[in-house]
C-alpha cells in the first residue's frame, strides 16, 4: 500500500513481500513483531527511505507524524485492530500494521496562513494545502487531529483519532494466547512483542536508502 504512494507509484505483490521478508528472517509465517524489521523490508520492497521512530506517539513525537504526514508521506503504524479495522486495546493480542496517509486538523481559527491553502470546492471550512515542495505546519492553534489510515484487510481508507492510535500502540504488549499455544513457529523480537512493536512507527521518505 505504500508503494502505490510514491510517484511514479512502484507495484510489488503481496507474494513477493512476504518472499522478501521470509528471505530475510523477518517472518515465520507472515507476521511481523519487530517495527526495525519493517522498517528494514519496507525500503527493500518499495524504494522509501524508512526512519524508525520510538518512544511513542506523544510530545515532540506527535508533531514529527503529523508534519511527516502533511508532507505528504505515509507512515507504517503497528496497533491493535477492532473488529471494524479501528485501534482498540488489547494488549497486542490483535497486533496489524496500517499505512497512514494523511491528516485531517482541527485548527483555531486564524491559525493558518491563507496563503499557503485553499478551501475545499464544497467544504469551504475544509482548507487544503497549496501544492508544494514542503507545506508549512501549524505549529500552533492545533485543538485535534485524526489521520487517514488503510488497514491491509479494509476495502476503504478511515478517520482515526490520532490519540486513540497513540493509545493503541502504545500498549502492544504481548502475542495472543491462542496463536502462542497453537504450536505455529513465529518470529519475535528479542524482549518480546512490547520490545518489537510498542511506541514504535516507522517514517517513510521519498528518497533513496537510509546512509
């Protein structure tokens, strides 16, 4: 999904992702628990310079996904998924990956510097950024924000809270019991699931690989 992000958009199958990853020793059984691992296939597979960022999705960490995301490049966030494909809580027990895309702000007004947008054709509230090599960020005036996120299972794109995200991958803690007990190999981290995942997204640039 983020490869069709780029431009031109760069086409991989799922197949061969999972090739790769098994290549490689990321995966056992398609699953991935390690956030550096992702990090590591996605610039493999797609041609995006890939930034691991820890510590969470709060403070300064908050600002770097949300202007990330204005920039217009997508971000790979593990989470727990609901059963409608929204973060919930459960301790990592229903981990997935998603592919943010983009951000909807809930600014004060006149906190936005007009010249740098343009209301939308029939949300004349709703302004969007100018086309530009890099558009400006609020640094202030922000009140909420949500991202627009695609989970690989959703037949659509979604509006999350950027908190309730936050929260969700903030507590990936554990495998579920179900898949630990099931006898099936899997690939964990070294510290487990809470190690691999937890506070951790993964920044996708549009350049070439990481130095």
């Amino acid at each position: 999904m983020a490869g069709h992000l780029r431009q031109p958009p760069v086409s991989v199958s799922m197949e061969a992702v999972v090739q790769t990853a098994l290549d490689r020793g990321y995966t056992a059984q398609g699953e991935m628990f390690s956030a550096g691992d992702m990090a590591l296939l996605a610039e493999e597979v797609t041609g995006w310079r890939a930034e691991l960022l820890s510590g969470g999705m709060r403070g300064d960490n908050t600002k770097a996904v949300l202007k990330h995301l204005v920039d217009g490049q997508p971000v790979l966030i593990p989470y727990d998924e609901d059963f409608n494909h929204e973060p919930c809580q459960r301790n990592g027990h229903r981990a997935h990956w998603a592919v943010a895309s983009g951000v909807l702000l809930g600014l004060d007004q006149g906190s936005v510097c007009r010249e740098h947008t343009q209301p939308d054709p029939t949300l004349p509230w709703l302004l969007l950024p100018q086309d530009s090599p890099s558009h400006p960020f609020p640094t202030a005036g922000i009140r909420e924000a949500y991202i627009l996120a695609k989970q690989g299972k959703s037949l659509r794109y979604q509006l999350w809270s950027l908190d309730k995200v936050s929260e969700s991958n903030a507590q990936l803690r554990d495998i579920d019991p179900h898949r630990a007990g099931d006898g099936t190999q899997y690939m964990l981290p070294k510290g487990g699931v809470e190690a691999g995942l937890a506070g951790q997204v993964v920044l996708l640039h549009n350049g070439g690989q990481t130095q």
